[in-house]
C-alpha cells in the first residue's frame, strides 16, 4: 500500500529542516550584507542585515518590541476567530438555501470587489483611533475570504453522501453538522488560511493610518524617526509573526483533520 | 394473521401465485417516474407493477439507462413518483425513506465519509437512536458479519474497493434494515472479488433473511444470486418479464453454474433483454 508510507509523514511538512532552502536564504542575506558594506548599493537608508539583526536583539533585550507584538498579534487572531464565525455561519446558510443565496448574491458580488484597505479610512472615521476601528477592518477583509471557500464547500457536497443523509432520515441540523460541515472543511480550511494572512496585513496598516499601537504604527514612527535599522527591524517582526501563524495553523488543522490531511495529500 | 389479510387489501397481489409466500414488503402499482431533463421532463419508468416480498431476494435487471436505478431510489422514497402511481412499504403509502430501509450504493468511495473510521461508519446510521453500549454492540457484530472486524479502526479510502463495500453493507446492517436496497453495488468491482461478495451476501440473506431490491446489469449475477428476477426493457421502461429463479440453495460459484436449469435461466434472462432492444 503506497499510502501507507505517505501517512507516516509528519502533517504540515514542519518537522524536517529544509537545508538547500536556509542555504539560499543565507547566500542572498549575505550578498546584501557585502553590498551594502561594499558600499555598491548606495542608498543612505539603506541599513545591513547586521545592522537589522543589531536592532532586532535591541528592541527585544529593551523588551520595546513586545507590546506593539503582542497588540498586533492580538488583534490579528481575534478579528480573524471572530471572520471565521461570521464567514463559516453565513457562508453555510447561503450555500444551503437557494433563495438566501438569490437574494444576497448581487450585493456580495458588489461589496466583496471593495478592496478592504480602501475601508480603513471609512473605519477611521466611524470609530476614531481604535481597537474596534483595527477589528471591523480584519473582519471585514477576512469574512469574505470565509464566506466565499465555506459557499463553495457546502455546495459542493457530493450527492452521494446527500443521499447518505436522506437514507438515514437525518434532520437539517444533523446533516450540516456530520455531512455538511466535515465535507467543506478542506475548502473551509483554505479560506481561514487566507484569511489569517489577510488579518495580519490588514492590522499592520490599521495601525499605520489610524491605531496608535501596534507593530504597524511602531513601524511608522521607526521611519518617522529616520531609524532604518529599527524601521527594517520591525519589517522583519512582521514577518516573521506571518510565518509563525501560518505554521501554526497548517498544525492546527492538520491534527483536527488527519484523515484528510492524509487522504487528499496536502491540504491546500 | 390480520395484519397479512390487511396488507393485502391495501396492496393486492401483483400475481395470483406470488399470494402464497411471504407479506408484501415494497410494492408499486401502475408506477410512472418523470426526471427532468434539458428538454424539459422525461418519462423514465411508466406503469410498473410490482411487490417484493419478505426476506426475498429479487434482483432489477437491465439494460444500462434503462431506469433500473431510478426504480430502486423510488422504492427507497428517494425519488418521486408521478401523480397516480401508488408506492408503498409494508401496506402503507411512501412517505421518504422508510425506516427498515438501507440502500447500498454503487459509488461506495463517494458513500462513505473519508473523515470517519469504518467503525464510525458503520455507526453513522444508528447515533442517536440507541445507547452507546448497543451501537459499539451492533457494530461489532455487522463488522464480523463481513468480515471487517480487524479494520475496524481504519479509514475507508485505506482499503480496497471491495472491502469498502463491505462496510457499506455493514452499515445496513448495523442498522438492522429488513430491507436492503443495493444499485449495483458490485458493478465496479474486479471478477474475483465480485464472485466473493456475492458468496458474502447470500450468506448474508440466508443468516439474516433481509427482503433485497438488488439492481444489476450482470445477467450471471442477477440468476446467481435472485430468487426472483425483474427485467426492466423498453423506453420507457417496463418490467417485460418476472422470472422465478428456482435453483437450489446455498449456491455455489462453480456447481450452480454448472447446472442446466442455470444455463436455462441464463438463456430466458438474455433472450428478454435483446428482444426489448431496438
């Protein structure tokens, strides 16, 4: 049996360290080390990675990083918990009744084409510098996401496993809850993934225009501030918090779907 | 024997001799079945008659696209009939999938959930109707019963097509349905395996005694296995013969095979389904 061997793999790909890929990274950190050096490039804020590094180990031994980290983190996971509910509970209604879906289509279609950036100047001005203004931006960006991928996965329930349900005489709410549900999840997934990437764009530049807290406006002032090392040092924060979570997530739903994981290859 | 006499009158028998065995399970008068279609709808299936009766096994043969499938899903009330034509289950109208019904579909990897164990499986039918105790009883037992138990804790797409199938009979049977109604559930499966799962299910029918619709497009299979056989012809479709099977049991792959009565059969069933072929 080929699967077999496949399923014995650890779920995300996370557990080996991938040596050809950290060598590139090195060789392209230190070319720009030496050109900077070098003084071949010649940018006057233009700081080496050294310098970076140096800035990085400085805000982390002040412990002056952490706050904004932590605000950003903060708020990137509770407007992207809070996208998912309303994105998971919307998109299952409408991908189950027809006439809810006929209804609310037209305007969907409209509304998602809004780039959500463009609605943090709206949120600005309806809840001032706030948490609350940084949360409806998130939401906003990452429901849709959500919304879309769990339409799409209710839809796309096989008829089979519809007939499944009629056979054995299920209600509506045990059918969403052990047919419908779990058959969208790979989908689902797919779209909470998305959404967490877009949460965390999304509050670094509430923070930049209109909350002042967080690495997005620690970012602003860095630069405000003519401090480049320190300017590059939260870039990379920033990051490295996408990386972090978009690992922690392929974790997460890896281990709460191991059958499909396993099943369907990669999820996504 | 009231509830026989009353059976009866709510569904008189489709032919004077079938009276003499069992009380009718499933039975349909002057059915008719329109699907939709691009052009607007289709008339698949017009003026069946027939009953199936308790613990028999009756298989639906014919041509591929004849209506074979549409004629078990309307018996397991997941189609509707056109108005006029009567369908019922032990005596009483149709109303959706009657509770002692279990269908067994063709496509098993799409009717099992890839996200469940075997054993959660086989349960899928029975959660919430009884107690924890007797749904891991009942399990145990139907998982046995084909030969599952080891593979208990698997997930489907891990085993072969054969043994998915398997577990969809195993959650009929879990279900304890007195009905099985199985489309074609060997259709896509290797010859092997095939001739093993027809072994399996006869042991099955003779251990349990379920009433079978078993829908088949396989003529060998259909006398193998049928204590009766429906063939399904024309367009649109008409039970053209009701044909008794009445070779010995058990059966066996190579014996009953070689009987002259099998090869009789076998030559009857062929004979109808070329002549109501245009």
């Amino acid at each position: 049996m080929a699967r077999e061997h496949g399923a014995k793999r650890r779920p995300g790909g996370t557990g080996r360290v991938n040596i050809p890929g950290l060598s590139t990274m090195a060789a392209l950190v230190g070319l720009w080390e030496l050109a900077v050096r070098s003084a071949t490039v010649e940018l006057e804020f233009l700081p080496a990675p050294s310098g970076i590094a140096g800035a990085v180990a400085t805000l982390v031994a002040t412990g002056e990083l952490f706050p904004p980290l932590l605000h950003t983190l903060r708020a990137a996971l509770v407007g992207w918990v809070a996208a998912g509910a309303l994105g998971i509970g919307l998109g299952v209604v409408l991908g189950l009744s027809r006439p809810a879906w006929r209804y609310s289509m037209a305007s969907i279609e409209v509304v998602r084409a809004i780039p959500p950036v463009s609605l943090v100047p709206v949120a600005l001005l309806l809840f001032g510098f706030s948490l609350r203004m940084e949360l409806l931006v998130i939401v906003y960006a990452g429901a849709w996401t959500v919304l879309v991928s769990t339409v799409e996965g209710v839809r796309n329930l096989r008829p089979e496993l519809a007939d499944v349900g009629r056979m054995l005489r299920m209600s509506k709410a045990t059918a969403v809850r052990k047919l419908v549900l779990p058959s969208a999840m790979p989908s689902i997934v797919v779209g909470l993934r998305l959404a967490l990437s877009l949460s965390l764009v999304l509050a670094v530049v509430a923070e930049m225009v209109g909350n002042p807290r967080g690495l997005g406006n620690a970012l602003i002032r860095a630069q405000q501030a003519l401090q480049p090392e320190q300017t590059f040092a939260y870039v990379v924060t920033i990051g490295l918090l996408g990386v972090v979570l978009n690992a922690g997530l392929r974790r997460m739903s890896a281990r709460a779907l191991p059958a499909l994981a396993a099943g369907r290859g990669e999820l996504a | 024997m009231t509830v026989a006499t009353d059976v009866r009158e709510a569904a008189p028998p489709a032919t004077p001799a079938a009276a003499a065995r069992g009380p009718v399970v499933c039975h349909c008068r002057d059915l008719t079945v329109e699907l939709g279609s691009s052009e607007g709808p289709r008339r698949v299936l017009e003026g069946i008659t027939a009953d199936l009766r308790e613990g028999e096994l009756v298989s639906i043969l014919g041509r591929s696209g004849t209506g074979k499938t549409t004629l078990l899903r309307v018996l397991g009330g997941l189609v509707d009939p056109a108005p006029g034509s009567q369908v019922g289950f032990r005596g009483q109208p149709l109303d959706g999938p009657p509770e002692e019904a279990a269908f067994v579909f063709q496509d098993y990897t799409a009717s099992l959930l890839p996200w469940r164990t075997v054993e959660k499986n086989v349960a899928l039918g029975l959660e919430g109707k009884a107690s924890k105790g007797e749904i891991r009883r009942r399990v145990a037992d139907a998982l046995e019963t084909v030969g599952l138990a080891e593979r208990a804790r698997d997930y489907p797409w891990r085993l072969s097509g054969g043994m998915q199938q398997r577990v969809q009979l195993a959650r009929g049977l879990a279900m304890d349905a007195r009905v099985l109604l199985m489309d074609e559930p060997f259709g896509a499966l290797d010859a092997m395996t095939k001739a093993s799962l027809q072994d399996e299910l006869q042991r099955v029918h003779q251990q349990r005694k379920p009433t079978i619709a078993f829908v088949t497009h396989d003529v060998d299979e259909a006398v193998y296995l049928s204590d009766r056989i429906l063939v399904l012809g024309g367009s649109p479709a008409t039970i053209v013969r009701d044909i008794p099977v009445e070779l010995p049991r058990p059966r066996d792959q190579l014996a009953t095979k070689e009987l002259p009565q099998f090869h009789r059969l076998r030559r009857i069933v062929f004979d109808e389904i070329r002549a109501h072929h245009g």
